[in-house]
C-alpha cells in the first residue's frame, strides 16, 4: 500500500498542471455546491415560512409598463380610457382569481405641518427636497399608500384603540376621500380634519381623517410588510362613469392606471394568470409586455410564493450542476490518464498490476479531492463574510464528492482496463 | 530456463489477418545471452512481448523457470514480470521526474533489496559506475548512462531473465559495447537467461548465441 501512495504523491506531482486544474474544479464544485443548496436552501425555507404566515394563498403583481415614450402616446388615445377600464372589470370580475388593488405612491398635502419623518425625501436624508410650493401654496409630499376594500380585507389592520378597521371606513362619503393616518401622525391631525392634497393624476382633492392606525401596523405588499407608521393611507375612489371634464378624464385615466398595478391572490398557478392576463390584454387592446407595438402593456411579475417554481428551477440547476461536474470529471481523468501514459507502461513493466495504477490513480484523486473540499470550504467560509450563508452544508458537500469520485473511478476503470499494456508503452516518452 | 513451443500469433483487423508469429520454437538456458535477429516487422518484439506476458500467444505456450505461462490469468502474469522478467528498451523507459536512485526502488519489492536504505541497489549502481549520480535524473545523464539505470533496474529482486529490445540502438558504438559487457557479465553474474533483440551484427557477436527470425519463423541458431 505504501507502494501506491508513494507513486500517488507522485503521479500528483508529474503533472502539477492537470492537478492543479482538477483540484480547482472540485474546488468550484464544492463550493457552488454548498452555496447553492444553503441560497437556494434559505428561499425555500423562507418561502414556505411565509406562505405558512398567509396562507394557502399565493401573491402575483401585475405590474404595468406604461413609461415614457409609451405612457405620452397612450395618452393620446382616444380608446385609452375606454379600454383601461375594460381590462380594469375583467381584472376585477373574475371569481377564480382575486384582484386586489394597492399603490405606493406620493401624495401631495397642502400643509406644513408634516411631521419630518413622514416626508418623502426622509428616506434620502433630505426631508427638506419634500417641501415646496404648489400654486402659490406650502406643499408636502408625503408617504402615500392607495387601497382598496378588498386589499384590506386581506390585510385588516387596527386602529390605535386596537380595534379592527371596519370596511365601512374605506368607503368614499360626499366626495371627500377617507384617509386613515399612520401612527406617527397622531396628535397632529384628529379624527374629522380634512386635508387639501393632490393625487397623482394631479387634482386637487378634499381628504376626510377618519382614523389613525396602531402603531407598527403593516401590510403585506409585493412579497414583503409593509410598516404604516409614516403612511397615509387612502381609498381608490369611485369613478363616475363619464368624465365631467379633461381634468376628471386624467384623473381616471392615472388611477385605473394605478390599479393595474395590483396583486392576484390566489391558489391559481402562476402560468393561468398570466394566460388569464394575456387575454384580458388582448380584449382590451393592451398589448403585453413581449408585444410592445401600441402605447401600453402590462406584465405579470410573480413577487414571491411560487415555491413549486423554485424547486423547479433548483432541481433543472442542480441536474446542470451534476453533468458538467462528471463531464468535466471524465475529461480531467482522460487528460490525466493519456499525459501519464508511458509512466504507467513503466510501472506495469516493472511489475505493477492494473489494479494498482488504477490505486495509484485514485488515490491520487482523493488526495486532490481532499485538497478541494478544503480550498472549496474556505473560500466558502470566507464568502459567508460578505453575504448571508452561514453553515456548511454536508450532505451537498457529500453529494458532490460522491458524483465526482464516482465518475472518476468509472472512467479511469473503462480506460485502464480498455488498454493493453503495450499500448502504454507507446504513450509520449516519460 | 526460456522454452518457447510452436507459437502463434495473429492480429486480427475486421477480416484481415496478419500472422505475425508461425510456430516459432526457441530455447534458451541459464547463463546464456541469445542475440535475436531479423528484419522490421519479421516478429521480434512480438515474440519478446509474449515472453514478458504483455500479450498473449494465439497458440503454443512458453515455459519460464519451469513453469508454463498461463495468460489467461492476468495475476501469474504480473506476478511474472515482477518476480522474473526484467525489461531494457531502447528508449530507456525511464521516469524523467525520478531520481536514478527511485527510478530503480520503486521497481523494488523485495525486502533483501529495501534494507538499509536499498544498500543492495546502491551498490549495483555503483557497480555500473552510477554511485555519484544517485540523486541526479534522467535528463541529466548520457544515453549510456540511462541505459545502464535501465539495465539495475532490470536486475534488482534477483529477476531470472532479461528481455532487451534494441537495449543499444541509441547508444554509440563505445557505449553499446560497455552495456553489452555489463549484460553480460550479470546474466553469468545471476545464472539468468537474456534475450536480445538486435539489429546490431557487432551487438549480436558479443552474445552466445544468434537465432535469425523471418516471416515470423526461425531460420537459424534455434
């Protein structure tokens, strides 16, 4: 046995080139190995926690693109609100799929009393870029969210007295729109203020304090919560059913825009939704995102529970993983075994049995296996520096030896054993 | 000590047949050096390849020391070449990443020759004029000088015979003819039996005896 280790540490050392190239290639494998099972091992893990937390019920956004270029020639469209509203009611009337209606988004409230913390430009460390005038008058912009009564009913959120937040509270009374404020603006404004602020779709609108919400009060949006505390939380409201005006006519025309911008909540898959919103594009003239010849498109982006999309897409990596680990393994091991061929005639010359080159060689190979795994390891400790895996996985590093060891030895079997000794002999002269 | 009895040989390629070897008979005893002779492709290195059990005859059987060559069994044969055959090939086959010394240990397996730091090896190489290239490699040394690495290495585990292709086809007339003395004097030295194939007349002159191959057959000196 000593025979064979002495002649192993050699072979290594014949061609430190092809050793060091097989050692870095386990070294990648190990550590894609362990990075990949612990990343892809996480989502999963976190994913199942989540939807433990919601339910059965998965979340797809529907996001649009109408940006740009696009958004100014929809606009021009004399169908452009006709067919938002189209897509709109089909969006929402459909029983299989729930379509609830959310947006983030800047509101513009003519007071100057903000607290600093709700404003805008906060989050950048520069709350005063929030402050400005609008016609003459002080404006804030503020931290907007636009609900609908559906989307809360998912995410009921209670007041600061701790009670629920009845749906009636989301309803629109006399044309003023009822806005439930964050934690952090009590005590500024009361129950019954009402407030001048302007939307997106830039008209001026009357809101109606009708509650203020607890404090941590959150939301789950587009795969993440949502904290309230600096919110103002607003209804979508009602559109009449012919525009009084231009300025009416933007204005619905921003907010059903707005409301494409909602989520499926759903057991539905992910490919029936889409097909789903395909045709209800098609219906209402809007073009999805893979066609985009007229001015608008929406897409639908899955934001997080498709945890059978995950696996799916690990199991497909994890099979790439594994054929190019044993094709590079097999390739190694013929470059290896044909740049060593003379010295192996020697050896059988000299009295050395095929079993023993086939010893010499892998032991060989787990010396450097050996040498790989702990290259590999470190490197992906050292990267556990500056990203969030943590440990060691050893089943996946186990796997990973295994498919390479394996794949070693059938291929330094078959050829060892295909080639008579002679033929060695004739290999490039040692 | 080498009994070799009507052997065959014939390659086959799909339907071609090439019989390399037509009965060939040869004997060689104990303490003898036999030059064998004869033109490229006549079945020289075929037949010293069946004797070193590297490949098998398609017919007829060879005897060493007594005992008949069984090669269907792949064990007794390297058994063989590791208890009783030592090669010296005209292109050395030597390891170039090894000293001079581990180019002849790591062919050893006998403990007599392991002692004491393979003192028994040592001395051999000293007795070849190698004593002062001990730590030195291949590449470092002369043509002769390789050779004659080759030819310990051959020995060592007291081998019963030696099989030598073209053992001085890259060596100059000078050198051939120390590694002829050198052969030589061992197989006498060891009461071995060596077969030598040649293209050398000189070479073959220094041998006790030359058997001409032809066609695959033995013309003469059988």
């Amino acid at each position: 046995m000593g025979r064979v280790f002495n002649e192993a540490f050699f072979d290594i050392k014949k061609h430190p080139g092809v050793s060091l190239l097989i050692l870095v290639q386990i070294s990648i494998l190990v550590f894609s190995a362990n990075f990949f099972f612990e990343v892809i091992g996480n989502t999963i893990n976190q994913t199942q926690k989540q939807n433990a937390e919601i339910g059965e019920l998965r979340h797809y956004a529907l996001t649009d693109n109408l940006v740009g270029d696009y958004e100014k020639e929809f606009l021009k469209r004399e169908d452009a609100l006709i067919n938002l509203k189209k897509f709109n009611a089909a969006l929402e009337n459909k029983d299989e799929y729930g379509y609830v209606e959310a947006y983030q988004s800047p509101l513009l409230i003519f007071d100057e009393k903000m607290p600093e913390t709700t404003l805008l430009g906060y989050d950048d460390n520069n709350p005063e870029r929030s402050i400005g005038k609008v016609n003459g008058e002080v404006a804030c912009e503020v931290k907007g969210f636009a609900v609908t009564k559906g989307f809360m009913r998912l995410n009921p959120v209670r007041n600061s007295a701790g009670e629920i937040i009845p749906d009636s509270m989301y309803d629109e009374e006399n044309g003023n729109v009822n806005i439930i404020l964050g934690h952090e603006y009590e005590g500024i404004y009361s129950i019954g203020d009402e407030i001048c602020a302007m939307n997106m779709g830039e008209k001026v609108i009357s809101l109606r304090v009708v509650d203020f919400l607890e404090e941590g009060a959150s939301v789950y949006y587009r795969n993440k919560y949502l904290n309230l505390d600096r919110y103002v939380l607003t209804v979508f409201p009602s559109d009449k059913e012919i525009p009084e005006d231009y300025e009416e006519y933007h204005s619905q025309i921003v907010r059903l825009i707005m409301k494409m911008n909602g989520e499926f909540v759903t057991k539905e898959n992910p490919d029936d939704i889409q097909a789903f919103v395909n045709e209800a594009c098609k219906e209402a003239h809007i073009y999805p995102a893979s066609k985009v010849e007229t001015s608008t498109n929406a897409q639908i982006a899955i934001t997080g529970t498709a945890i059978d999309v995950i696996i799916k897409t690990f199991e497909k990596m994890l099979v790439i993983l594994a054929v190019f680990s044993v094709a590079s393994t097999i390739i190694f091991v013929s470059i290896k075994i044909s740049r060593n061929k003379k010295y192996y005639g020697v050896l059988l010359l000299n009295g050395y049995s095929k079993k023993e080159i086939f010893a010499i060689i892998m032991v060989s190979f787990a010396i450097v296996i050996a040498c790989a795994n702990a290259l590999g390891l470190f490197v992906y400790k050292l990267s556990a520096l500056f990203t969030t895996i943590d440990s060691v996985n050893v089943p996946a590093t186990i796997a990973a030896n295994i498919v390479i060891f394996l794949s070693a030895m059938a291929s330094t079997l078959f050829i060892i054993k295909e080639t008579q000794i002679d033929k060695f002999l004739r290999g490039i002269n040692d | 000590m080498i009994n070799i009895n009507n052997v065959v040989k014939t390659y086959y390629d799909g339907m071609n047949k090439t019989e390399v070897l037509k009965g060939v008979n040869l004997t060689v005893s104990e303490g003898e050096t036999v030059a064998l002779m004869g033109r490229s492709g006549s079945g020289k290195s075929t037949l010293l390849n069946i004797i070193g059990g590297l490949i098998s005859p398609t017919k007829g059987c060879v005897t060493i020391d007594g005992e008949e060559t069984d090669y269907t069994d792949t064990n007794s044969l390297y058994k063989l070449r590791r208890e009783k055959i030592g090669y010296v090939l005209q292109d050395f086959a030597l390891i170039s990443r090894k000293t001079v010394l581990n180019n002849v240990t790591f062919a050893v397996r006998s403990k007599a020759y392991k002692e004491k730091g393979y003192a028994k090896v040592k001395s051999m190489l000293a007795d070849v004029g190698l004593i002062d290239k001990l730590e030195s490699y291949p590449f470092q040394l002369s043509n002769g000088e390789k050779q004659r690495v080759a030819i310990v290495r051959a020995l060592v585990d007291n081998k019963r015979i030696l099989l030598a292709d073209e053992p001085t086809g890259a060596l100059d007339a000078e050198n051939a003819e120390r590694i002829m003395s050198i052969i030589k004097e061992k197989v006498k030295e060891n009461n071995m039996a060596a077969l030598i194939v040649t293209h050398d007349k000189d070479v073959a002159a220094k041998c006790d005896r030359v058997v001409n191959i032809e066609y695959g057959m033995i013309r003469s000196g059988k």
